[in-house]
C-alpha cells in the first residue's frame, strides 16, 4: 500500500504484497546500479475520478469493475503462448479529491513517485483521462529537463484531446494531450483517432512530432488507392522504428462501440483488440525501446460482466503478459 491510496481489490495473478520500503533501500537501489526504464516490476493504481467527464459518466467506477473483471481470465494467455508471471503489484485506488482534478494529478503524481523510489513502473486504471497527467509528471521530472524530449508518447484514443482550454478549464478529459505536448515528448503518436475541433487539426498540421494514424485508414488498408495515406503496415512499421523511452496511454473509446459501448464519448468506426494486441506486439518485438508507463482510462461502467469492463481487462492482462 502507498501512502495515498486505499485497497479495495487486486488485479488477477498480481503480487500479494510489497514492502516498499524494503525496495526503495535495497542493495541495487542504494548503490544505484537500478536502471528505472530497463526495470520489470510493475504497480497498479486505481484512479477513481471523473469530475471533468463531458458525457457518459461512470469512470470513477471502472478500477472495481476492471479488477472484477480480470478474475475471468487464465493465468496462461493462449492468444501469446506466455504464462502471465511477471512482478507486478495492485498498490490499491488513489485517494483522489473529487471536483479538484489538478489536486487529484498531484496527488498522484506523489504515488508514482513512491513507486518510481522502489524501481517499480505505474499501471494507471482510471478514471478520466485528465489522471494521465499525473503519472507523466512525474516520469518527465525523472529527466534532465523535468520535460519529455527522451519519451515518446502513443495515445490511443478516437479523440486528440488536444484544445488547450475545455469549456474555460485547462485541466481536462479534453485537454489531457494538450498538456503532455506542453511537457515537450519526443514524439506524441495518436492512433485510432476519427473525432475533432478544427482549433485541433490546425493546431497538429504543423507539428512535425505530432504523428496522426486515423482509424478509417488503418482499419480500410486494402482500399485504399491514395497512396498518401497511412495503413496498419505503416502503423507497425512507425513502432518498429521507434527508440528510446515510452509511455502508453490508452482512452477505451478508441475501441469500437460495438465492442465497448461503456466508455467516456463512444465514436463509432473505431479499432478491435485484435488491432491493439497487434500493437503491443509490435511493441514487445522493437528490442531499442524501454515502456516507462501505462495507463488506459474512460471505461464508464459500475456493472459487472460489462463487456467494456471485459474488454479493458483484456487489454491490461494483455499488456502485463507481453511486458512484464
């Protein structure tokens, strides 16, 4: 348990318990022979917030409802031939201040930052997608800069999320992408996105770190005959040739309503786990890169046996078994 959050479930196959005290004053961590990107531990934290949400609310439900949910599957992942064994811990749900999102990302912030102390990597379940935030501030400040320039950022969302201000609010499910560029990543790849603002298309034209896969393109490659336009392959390839640092940040609306209609904003046309675990393969295979964090938020449901809650659950199960 950390000092700010509260236990009310573990994530299936997750450790039983840590003491992290004993690893932030192990012989590694002390001598500083610990590498924190190249570490294969991982921390789970609930985030159960959604003061911000614009439409369907319910997220502040979604980490109960995910930990139910991942009950429901094997410990041997069929789909990837590979026992889910790795180090990780459910560290609990944060104690977050409903209404106040910028004190809830701090808060957080300081969770991320015990686990950081003990070399253990966040898994962040919201909750909204402002809770993004706090866990990359406090991997940025981890950096020489306190910025981003050595991290790439994938997003996967239908959204960009990227206005700077949300109905006068600067700190947002809306903005969230927003402030991670003002933290300056190396790169902020946005995948399966298919909803947003004119301020948002002109403010991503010019970026040249900005790198745009739209859902209709990578779902339809077979169709296409513009030749200007991005496909899976292209997708697959850009993740291939990524180095360095990066942070995972994953909105369930980039899925299909068809399969996770429980979500923040549902937008149809959107991706399958199919094409996610596609990805994260990708991933697992690009041997110049080191994950430093995860996060995937706006699940809306407080029911269980949700399919969206399944789904999300799949996801994360997916992700600890390729990467822990």
């Amino acid at each position: 348990m950390l000092f700010n959050t509260y236990e009310p479930g573990k994530f299936a196959f997750s450790h039983e318990s840590v003491d992290y005290y004993d690893l932030i004053n192990s012989e590694d961590n002390l001598n500083g022979s610990s590498d924190f990107s190249k570490s294969k531990k991982w921390g789970i934290i609930g985030v159960p917030f959604d003061s911000t949400c614009s439409y369907h609310h319910g997220s502040r439900y979604a980490p109960t409802i995910i930990r139910e949910a991942s009950f429901g599957l094997e410990q041997y992942n069929s789909e990837f031939d590979k026992l889910l064994d790795g180090e990780f811990y459910d560290c609990g749900d944060l104690n977050v201040v409903h209404g106040n999102c910028k004190r809830t990302c701090e808060i957080l912030e300081d969770s991320v930052n015990d686990l950081i102390e003990a070399n253990i990597k966040p898994i962040i379940i919201g909750g909204e997608h402002s809770v993004t935030l706090g866990s990359v501030n406090a991997l940025s400040a981890l950096e020489d800069k306190n910025n981003l320039n050595d991290i790439t950022v994938i997003h996967l969302d239908a959204h960009r999320d990227i206005i700077d201000e949300y109905i006068g609010e600067k700190y947002s499910h809306a903005t969230i992408m927003k402030r991670i560029y003002d933290l300056e990543p190396k790169e902020l790849i946005q995948i399966g996105i298919r909803s947003f603002s004119e301020e948002e298309r002109d403010f991503v034209e010019d970026k040249e770190n900005i790198i745009s896969f739209y859902a209709k393109d990578i779902k339809n490659q077979n169709i296409h005959l513009n030749e200007d336009v991005s496909t899976f392959e292209d997708l697959l390839s850009k993740l291939d040739s990524i180095e360095g640092k990066v942070y995972i940040s994953i909105d369930m609306d980039v899925f299909d309503p068809s399969v996770a209609p429980s979500v923040g904003n549902p937008t149809p046309n959107g991706l399958f786990l199919a094409d996610v675990q596609a990805i994260f393969e990708a991933l697992s295979f690009n041997e110049e890169i080191d994950i430093i964090g995860f996060d995937l938020v706006e699940l809306a449901s407080d029911r269980l046996g949700d399919i969206s809650g399944v789904l999300a659950a799949k996801v994360i199960y997916d992700f600890l078994t390729l990467f822990a």
